[in-house]
C-alpha cells in the first residue's frame, strides 16, 4: 500500500553499496536516485555510472529522479545502467510527452515532478503515459530542507485527478512526495494523498554511524506512522 523511498543523497557516498544493503533490509521499498546538473537545479550529483554500479547490490526498485536539463539525451543511459523508474521535470523538457515516451520506450516507468509552484495542469493530456506523479514539497536541489505545508492542499488535489483517472480507468498511477518527510509529518502526508514517500535526512541521518540498527528504527518508527493511517 505505502513505499517508502530512501534518498541516496544523504547517504555517506563512502560507502553507497553498504548503505543501499543496509535500508533495504530495514524495510525500504525504493531506492530515490537523485541526479543534478549544476545548471537545471545549483547543485551536482550522480549519473548513469553510479546508477550501474549500484545495480548489482539490490534488487529494490531504483527510481531516477532527473534534475536535469535537456533530459531526452540521458534517458536510455539511465534505463540501461538499470532504472525502474525515472521522472523529470516538465519545465526541463521542451516535449514533455515525448519525453515520457522515451522514459517508456526504453522499458522504464516513467513520472512526471512538480516543484511546489509547478500547476498540476501539465499532467493533464499526458495521463495515459505516466505511472509516477512527484510532487516536490521543497524546491529541488538538496536534502535536509523543511517541508511547505501548501504541498498537503496540492497533494489532496493531485490524489483527485488520480483518483478519477484510476475510476475511469481502471489505471493506477502512483503520487510520490519528496522533501522534508520526517517521522512526525508523514502521517499527515499520507492522510493528504501520498502513497510513496521519499525521505533522505530522516533515514540516513538517523541514529549513530556503525549502529547497525539505525536504519530499522528510523523506518520502522515511518512504518508505525503509516499504519496509523490505514487503507
Ligand atoms: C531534493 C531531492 C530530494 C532530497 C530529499 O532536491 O530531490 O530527494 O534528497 O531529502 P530530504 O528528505 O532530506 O528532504
Ligand atoms: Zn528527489
């Protein structure tokens, strides 16, 4: 019902193989792959090679989220280092749909990202091609900044239009957060229409280096949360 989703960005890049084993068995659904360009958002990330290299270690979905720009020429790069998913920006792209046909093509789930002042309108002729609604709940480009409460108005809108695309339908397609999810808000996230959740600080800075059980707690403590929500 609910995936909880990682963000690499925080996590010590020292030892990445380790840390991506270690969430997984702590219960992590997804692994959130954050890539920037240092020219669509002011920060520099990961690429492809880093993506394959990780593609060994787990098993676990790897969900590309693109903060690039142009994005059309990096999508079958990331499908073949061995994404699942991959999701861009629709400001990044001057053919949104054909992007999200390439994202397809090349045999990966594809979504779209809203930042927090991004209309909801530009899912709107492109639904049949989109598995993945992001909506950011800080402006993109680093982790460990404090969720904008508006996201909860925009997520209980968004959780609407999917809820009637799915009615008519019969099609499911997922409504992601990403930014600022901690143990004490994700409940109240969920109850405004998420269903997959992002967290980078929240998980891999939680508890003490070299504790092994530091991630357990964390996303068992994010777990708990949600099962106060139910179905
Ligand atoms: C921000 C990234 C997020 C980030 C979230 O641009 O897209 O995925 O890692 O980090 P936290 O959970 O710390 O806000
Ligand atoms: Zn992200």
């Amino acid at each position: 019902m609910y995936r909880i989703a990682p963000s690499i960005l925080s996590a010590n890049f020292a030892r990445l193989g380790e840390e991506i084993t270690q969430v997984v068995a702590s219960g992590a659904d997804w692994i959130h792959f954050d890539v920037m360009d240092n020219h669509y958002v002011p920060n520099l990330t990961i690429g492809p090679l880093v993506c394959e290299a990780i593609r060994p270690v787990t098993g676990a979905t790897i969900d590309v989220h693109l903060m690039v720009k142009p994005v059309d020429r990096i999508i079958p790069d990331f499908a073949r280092a061995g994404a699942n998913v991959i999701t861009f920006h629709p400001e990044a792209s001057e053919h949104v749909d054909r992007s999200l046909g390439l994202i397809r093509d090349s045999g990966c789930q594809a979504g779209l990202v809203f930042n927090p002042a991004t209309p909801l309108h530009y899912m709107d002729h492109v639904m049949e091609k989109l598995d993945v609604v992001l909506l950011m709940s800080v402006n993109p480009g680093f982790g460990g900044q404090k969720f904008i409460p508006e996201t909860l108005n925009k997520l209980r809108a968004a959780r609407d239009r999917i809820d009637a695309y799915e009615a008519r339908t019969g099609r499911r397609i997922l409504l992601e957060i990403d930014g600022g999810v901690k143990v004490d808000n994700i409940a109240e996230i969920a109850r405004a229409g998420a269903d997959t959740f992002v967290a980078g600080s929240a998980v891999f800075g939680a508890g003490r280096d070299g504790d092994p059980n530091r991630y357990d707690t964390v996303i068992g403590a994010l777990r708990a949360e949600l099962a106060k929500v139910g179905a």
